[in-house]
C-alpha cells in the first residue's frame, strides 16, 4: 500500500469512521441514566480510599 492509496482509505473510510465513533460518543453520552455515570466518574479523584 503506497501513500497515495493510504491517503484514499483515509479520506473515505477514515472520514465515516470518525463521525461513527462522534456519534457513538454523543448517544452515550445523552443516553438516559448517563449523568449518574457521569457524576460517578466526575467525583472519582475526590473520593477519599
């Protein structure tokens, strides 16, 4: 696979991988019962051990 090949992968493939992985990210993030999870890990570094 030279460069010119790469690059072409890259802008098709590379390009919906992306905007896939957004929004993954956001339907998780938006997902109902998701701000208990986000406050859970939010209040980790202040928890005492």
């Amino acid at each position: 696979m030279d460069y010119n090949e790469f690059r072409h992968f890259a802008d098709s493939w590379g390009l919906v991988y992306l905007f896939v992985l957004f929004v993954g990210i956001l339907t998780y993030t938006f997902w109902p019962g998701g701000k208990k999870k986000a406050d859970d890990a939010a209040n980790i570094p202040l928890k005492d051990d």
